[in-house]
C-alpha cells in the first residue's frame, strides 16, 4: 500500500522527494546524485566568465526547464539566448516567466563576477523585443569590467538556497528577517511587498490554492507539467530538468504501478489526489507571502522582476526564511483570467504582479537538479 506521505504529484515546478525510507533502500533508490554535479563543481572553473556561469545556471527558473543558451563573445562579453524549445506554452504563453528566470540568470551572473572584481553592464533585448514571443534575437548582452564590481554578502547564500515546497513550520515569520528580505527584493524598479500572520495572507492562502487547483484540473495546463515529470533517479539523472519525482517510496510506487504518466495526467486518479492533499498541506502551512511588482510592458521590466527575485531569495536564506513561488494565480492563459484579476485587484497595487511566493521556516531540501554548464555553450 502506498500511503499518503508516499506518492506525490506537483504543479508549478520543481522537485519532490517522497517522505521516509530505510537503509540501503534509501540508498539505491534516494535523489540522483549525477544531477546535482554542477551544485559541486560549480566555482571550480578558472576563466572568469565560465566560473560565474557555472553559478548563474544554478538560478530559479521555470519548471526548471534551464532555458539558457550562452554564446562568449572575445575576451570579455557573452550573449545569452533562450532555447526556445524550453518555453512553456500553455502556462507562460507569452514567456514572461521564462523572461524572469532570466533575469534570475543574470543576477546571479552579475553576483558571481563581483566575487572576482568584475563589473557587468547588462542591455537587455539588444536587438529589440516582442512582448507576445520570445523569437531568435538575443536576451541580453553583457560586457565584464574589470575591477567594477566589488563582492556582495548575498552570494554567500547561492549554494544553500533552494525552493521549498515543504509544508512550512507553525509559527509566525519574523518580521526583522522578512522585512530585510523584502528590502533585497526592492531594487531594479521592482516593488518587494509583503504580508504575514493577517487577514491578507488568509485570503492569498485561500486564492493562491484555487490557482493551483484551476491548473492541475485544467487538461492542458496539467499535461504540460505531467510531460515535464521525471520519475525516479532513473529519470532524472537522464534529464536533469522538468519536474523530479525522486526518493524510495517513488520507487515503491513505481514499482506498485501507481505513479506513471497515465495517472498523473488524471485529476481523479489516486495518484494525483494524494499529490493533492499533500500540496493542500503546504498551501495551508504559509503564514506570509512576498510579492514583486512592476510596470510589466517591457521586456525588460521581466528582467528586472528576475534579478530582484533573485536578491530577494538570496536575502531569504540569508535570513533563515523559505520561499516557495506560488505562480499559477500570475498566469496569462484563459482559464486563469479570473484568478488573475482577482490577485490583482487584492495586492497589484495597479502594476502587473511579476512573482507570488509564501515565506517561512521548514528544514532544507536536497537541490534540484542541473544540466552541466558545458551543455549551454554555444560552440
Ligand atoms: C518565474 C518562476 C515561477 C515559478 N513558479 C513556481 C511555482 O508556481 N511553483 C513551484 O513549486 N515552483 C515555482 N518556481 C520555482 C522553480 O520550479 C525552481 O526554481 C526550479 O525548479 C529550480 O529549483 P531551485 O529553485 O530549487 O533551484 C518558479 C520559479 C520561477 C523563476
């Protein structure tokens, strides 16, 4: 029997390790190793521009599709590009949220040059920009100067920050740690706001979770994440992106049939209503949520909301805080347009809503997996 704590499914991204094992079943059967290589190798390189790339591809990003591609221009430059083939379409149909991982790239880029004493000028959309698509042309270019930058406290947290979808321990979010979180996330043009412990982060509690039930039941949404699963380490070391179903009691179930593709992709089946349930707890766990906004009517204004996020998770982890996007409200496709006004209405303050995300305290998660730098080089 497969118990509650045992089978899991998972909307919106990222990575869930199954609950509890024992021994040496843990140990044939726990998260990929091969896949969290570039966590371990990543500062090891020795130019200056690889070795801040081998942190910036350790950045948030959607569904953790790694949608960068890296081209290193003469002795001091690189251009970045999307791989367009990582998009995701039904629940980002205009690439908004791919645009801000991003801008998450770059931050953390620009952070690790400053380590060595680089500067970066970062121009965004050198080429011009469509706000319906991302198409071939350029995210951004950016030139190092040396000597221009000097380090940041906040790099110290790259390798300890990771999202975490754990229902969130029961007490209140300090209000010093979440109000210098907030103030990390209010730079680039981004307003960083906050709520906790309030009648606000009930009403998000209740929105946040009607978001997340709209997209798991809505057939295309759900298949765009259930087509992104990777089940078992198996999986995941294979292709080290998507969302991970990893840890022995998927095992288990995989072995007992239960977690598949097949079942996933229906909201009735067992499988998806234990992953249910269990979501339902971290939902109802949150105490405070952060939010950044802006204008939105640029692309570089996604860009902004991408390097403030990652400040603003950053800052987080420095604090001891947990953060856990909570994106499906923010979604631009039809079935969300209702969802999507009323959190406008409640906390947008006018300006497009660029990231959702509960903040609080659970122990840390193992890190979600990476494809090696190399592997985004354009030759
Ligand atoms: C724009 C954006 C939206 C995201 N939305 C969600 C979300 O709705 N739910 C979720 O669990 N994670 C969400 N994430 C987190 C990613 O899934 C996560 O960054 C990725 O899986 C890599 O894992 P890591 O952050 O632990 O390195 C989002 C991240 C970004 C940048």
């Amino acid at each position: 029997m497969v118990t509650r704590r045992g089978v899991l499914t998972l909307v919106g991204g990222g990575c869930v390790l199954a609950a509890v094992g024992a021994g040496g079943f843990v140990a044939a059967n726990g998260p990929s190793r091969s896949a969290r290589a570039p966590w371990r190798e990543a500062g090891q390189e020795t130019e200056f521009r690889r070795r801040a790339l081998s942190y910036a591809i350790l950045a948030p990003n959607p569904h953790n599709r790694q949608p960068w591609r890296v081209r290193l221009d003469g002795e001091d430059a690189l251009t970045l590009y999307c791989d367009l083939d990582r998009r995701l379409p039904a629940t980002d149909p205009y690439d908004r949220q791919i645009v801000i991982g991003h801008g998450a790239f770059l931050e953390l880029l620009a952070l690790a040059a400053a380590e060595d004493g680089y500067g970066t000028e970062v121009t965004p959309f050198p080429e011009g920009e469509d706000m319906a698509t991302l198409d071939e042309r350029p995210v951004a270019l950016v030139r190092f100067i040396e000597g221009g930058a000097e380090p940041n406290p906040l790099f110290a947290s790259t390798l300890a920050r990771h999202t975490n979808r754990s229902p969130f321990d029961a007490r209140d979010v300090d209000a010093g740690a979440f109000a210098a979180t907030l103030s990390s996330g209010n730079v680039q043009g981004v307003t960083a706001n906050g709520c906790g412990n309030d009648a606000l982060a009930a009403q998000l509690r209740d929105l946040t979770w009607r978001a997340h039930s709209v997209e798991m039941t809505t057939d295309y949404t759900n298949q765009e994440s259930v087509d992104l699963m990777r089940i078992g380490a198996r999986e995941v070391a294979a292709n080290p992106d998507g969302l991970c179903l990893e840890g022995p009691m998927i095992g288990l179930g995989r072995l007992a049939g239960m977690i598949n593709r097949e079942a996933l992709s229906d909201p009735n089946s067992s499988a998806s209503q234990q992953g249910m349930a269990m979501f339902h707890e971290a939902a109802m766990s949150a105490r405070a949520y952060a939010w950044l906004a802006n204008s939105g009517t640029t692309r570089a204004s996604q860009i902004s909301a991408g390097r403030a996020y990652m400040r603003l998770v950053l800052a987080a982890e420095r604090e001891g805080l947990k953060v856990h996007p909570w994106s499906q409200s923010l979604q631009e496709y039809p079935e969300m347009a209702g969802l999507y006004r009323e959190v406008h209405d409640l906390i947008g303050s006018g300006q497009t809503l660029q990231m959702l995300v509960r903040v609080g305290y659970a122990k840390p998660v193992v890190a979600a997996p990476r494809w090696p730098m190399e592997t985004h080089l354009i030759a």
